[in-house]
C-alpha cells in the first residue's frame, strides 16, 4: 500500500545482489514522469511519518521451502537510492516472520562544490563526479550511477568473471550466467565483497580505486522496531486478512497446493468454498453474518485460527516510512582558494614583518637605484659625509679653540 502516485514493482529484477536476486521496489511520490530503468532523475519531495510510508505485506512461504544455507526464516531488505545495487551482505536489514516492523528512514545529501572540482583531481578531493568515471556494468546508460558501494560490487563482478569465468547477472542479462561449479565460485568470491576496490573506467581505459561520491543522497539512518503479528483477536477484522485470503487462491490453483495441505490442511477447501460463494470481503470487510449461518458447509471460526496462523508462520508486515520532513545535506567546498591563499601570506607579513605593497615598491626603487649607481658610476667628485665620530671630534675642537680666544 503507497499513498504516492507510483509504484513500481519489479519481481525477480534482471540483476543481481551479493546473494542472490531480489524483489526491487521503487514508490514515487509525484507523477511528472512515468517510470523507467533510466530514471536517472526522482522529483524532490516527501511526507514524513507512518501514514505516510509504504506498507509491505512478505509471505515467506516457509511451507514450500527447499534446503539452502541461509541460518534463519524471513526476509532481508536493503533501503537504497533507486540507481544502486543493494549490497545485502552489508547493509541488509532481517525480517523476521510473525512480526509488525517498522522502518524509520531519515535522509542524507552529500553535494560537493564545482570550485572543488575544478581545483582537485578525483583522488585528491577523495570523490567522483558522476561524469568523471563510467563503470562497465553500473553506468547511467543501464539504471545505475556511481556510488562507494556500486563500485565495490562492480569489483566484485569483474572477480567472478576473471576468476569464474561466468558473470553474476548484473543490470543486463549477459550470456553465460554462473551456473553449477560456476555457482561454488561465485559465493566464495561474493562472500569477500569489499576485498577488491579497482575498477576499470571506461573512459579512460584505466584501472581506478572506488572511492566515495562528489553527489550522491543515502539512506543509512534507520531506526528499526518490532512487535508480534498478528494479534491473534483481531487478524481477521483487518484489511490484511482479504488480502491474504484473495493471495491464496493463486497458491492452491498451483504447484504449491500439495505443500501448503500438509501444513493447513483445510486451507484449501475454505479459499475454494468462499471462491465458489463470491465471499470474499467487500470494502475490506468480510460478511461474517453470511459466513457464520453457513456453518455447515464452511467453519468460520476454524478458518479464522487457520488463517491466523498462516500468518503467524509465513507472514512479515513492514512499514517503511521518512522520520523527519528534511534531510541532512553535507556540502563539501574548497577550505582555501588561491585568491584566500594569497590574502592571507599578504596579512601575515604585514603583521609580523610590516610588510606591504608600498615596502615591495621601495626595495624595488632603492635596488634599481643601486644597480645604476654600481654600473654606472658619475665624473662628479662627491663629498663623503662625516662620521658621527669625526663630527664630534669637530664640534669639541671648535669649543677649544672658542675658549682659547675668551681667555686672550
């Protein structure tokens, strides 16, 4: 459930994670351009607060569930910026089965400034621009952008396909996905996901270090809570319950009935009963009158302990909404420009030397004075002026000589 204007859902997306594929979700809150994998530009604008969010009904299935390695039941998710690659294994978020959780989100934006750019080279200010480096799988062109964390799975790619010579399937179906012993070699390579940090740039055919974003906005502030579901009373007065039972048709027309009879056995004939009868809720309500005078074909109390505890067994409920209406930007400019630089020698020699322009102009003036005095010397005899000593000398040989002529 989205308040917003869009949704869009892409069931087992056309690329892959760290562990596997995934489900990929994107709601937009406005409608000024329909969606598509090149949506490089998502207008400004959010509401905060859980009404607000994106409510997600998870069934796990756990009925129908084969051997794999994972140690738990549930779901992982990752909340990211549509244009990334989720990397499960570091910033994914368990979801237990039987629980309400609740995700606060709050939001970061990093901008760097174009003086920065112009006066840095990317390893220098420590970031990319988006147009100074184009990775081979992650790129504009395809739905992606480059971000600290696309580069590392780009890496990660380009391992399995040096080292296993098959590709994890990434933003474009390739040929040759990893397939049997191809598989062993890809989990050991994705389980040391950050191990690798270079990355061929196409633009300049060179190998380049992953390093941060000069642009990017992140969500990596989420606060999680979580409480027991369903409440066991009330299950069935709720919206989720149609939900759940209108999904269930689908499950027992399919493969998985077989599955599914031997955890619930009755499950089945209920859904099919309510199906034959158009029964299902209207307006998010089930017709629980209709449903309770026809106890003998159909037990409306044994089909809501049913239902309760296929949810209790298979179902995650997950609110993902924005905690507060802004979000923290974090700009990045250059501390000293050359202009910032040169003012500031200038007011320390002026107050530390007394050092200014007029000072610079004088030793120029007296250092061209000196060099056309030594190159080039005057005819003119000029009278050495006297030392203070000599003048002393003078002035006491006069005062004698003054007293010398009283006394006669």
């Amino acid at each position: 459930e989205w308040p917003g204007f869009q949704f869009h859902h892409s069931a087992g997306a056309d690329f892959g994670t760290d562990i596997g594929q995934c489900d990929w979700i994107s709601p937009l809150v406005f409608r000024e351009k329909p969606w598509s994998y090149d949506y490089g530009f998502v207008p400004v604008g959010s509401f905060p607060g859980e009404p607000n969010g994106l409510k997600m009904i998870l069934d796990a299935e756990t009925f129908d569930s084969g051997a794999s390695r994972s140690r738990a039941l549930g779901f992982k998710i990752s909340v990211l910026h549509h244009l990334d690659v989720p990397l499960m294994s570091n910033n994914g978020i368990n979801i237990d089965i039987g629980t309400y959780t609740q995700l606060g989100v709050a939001a970061k934006v990093v901008e760097t400034s174009l003086e920065a750019k112009k006066s840095f080279t990317p390893e220098r200010r420590g970031c990319f621009f988006e147009d100074e480096i184009r990775m081979v799988d992650v790129n504009m062109d395809i739905g992606g952008r480059y971000e600290m964390t696309n580069c590392l799975f780009q890496a990660t790619s380009d391992q399995i396909r040096e080292r296993c010579k098959c590709n994890l399937a990434p933003y474009e179906i390739r040929p040759n996905i990893c397939v049997g012993t191809g598989l062993a070699c890809l989990k050991k390579v994705n389980d040391e996901v950050g191990k690798w940090n270079e990355v061929l740039d196409t633009l300049t055919n060179t190998k380049r270090k992953c390093i941060a974003a000069c642009e990017t906005t992140s969500f990596s502030d989420i606060i999680v809570s979580t409480s027991t579901y369903p409440n066991p009373n009330t299950f069935i007065y709720t919206k989720e319950s149609c939900i759940l039972a209108k999904k269930l048709v689908f499950t027992c027309e399919d493969a998985r009935r077989e599955s599914l009879l031997e955890w619930y056995p009755n499950l089945c004939n209920q859904i099919e009963y309510l199906k034959e009868h158009n029964a299902f809720c209207v307006e998010e309500t089930w017709d629980q009158e209709f449903l309770k005078r026809n106890n003998t074909g159909f037990d409306f109390m044994d089909f809501t302990s049913t239902l309760t505890k296929y949810t209790k067994d298979n179902i995650a409920f997950v609110t993902l909404f924005m905690r507060e209406p802004f979000a923290e930007s974090l700009a990045i400019n250059v501390d000293t420009s050359e202009l910032d630089f040169t003012s500031t020698i200038g007011g320390l020699l002026g107050l530390c030397m007394g050092f200014s322009f007029v000072t610079l102009a004088e030793m120029f003036y007296y250092g061209i004075d000196t060099i056309r005095t030594f190159f080039f010397k005057s005819n003119i005899t000029r009278v050495s002026p006297f030392s203070r000593r000599e003048n002393r000398k003078l002035q006491a040989m006069k005062e004698t000589n003054m007293d010398e002529e009283h006394k006669y």
